[in-house]
C-alpha cells in the first residue's frame, strides 16, 4: 500500500489489486499462486505486467529516501 501511495495508484484497494490478481491469473482457482503461476500469469497479460510494474516500482521511494 506504501509504495502504491508514493507512485501514485492508490486507484485500487490493497484487497482489490490482489483480487484482480487471483482472478487473473490463478489458474487452477485453488486460492492459491504458485510462483510459476504468479510468474507465466504476469508475462501472459500486457497489462497486468504495466500494473504490477507501476506499482511496485522503488524508483519514487529511493527518491523519497534519498531528499530526506
């Protein structure tokens, strides 16, 4: 939740985004990502990898450290 408010994506709960993300992409729909799930999901969907990768994005964090 912390990294999406310094980035910016506070559009989704930290609930919802999970959600979306086991709707996406758990496969066998056990409530449960494996990591070769979590990781063949990811790379299939263009824009599930955009979010992920906005959202957890350090870059504006380290900036953050970094200006005090």
């Amino acid at each position: 939740q912390a990294i999406q408010a310094i980035n910016g994506y506070t559009n989704m709960t930290a609930e919802e985004f999970t959600n979306m993300i086991f709707q996406k992409i758990d496969v066998n729909n056990d409530g449960e990502l494996t990591l070769e799930e979590f990781t063949n999901g990811v790379e299939r969907d263009e824009d599930l990898m955009e979010l992920i990768t906005k959202s957890f994005d350090l870059s504006n964090v380290l900036k953050v450290i970094q200006n005090g």
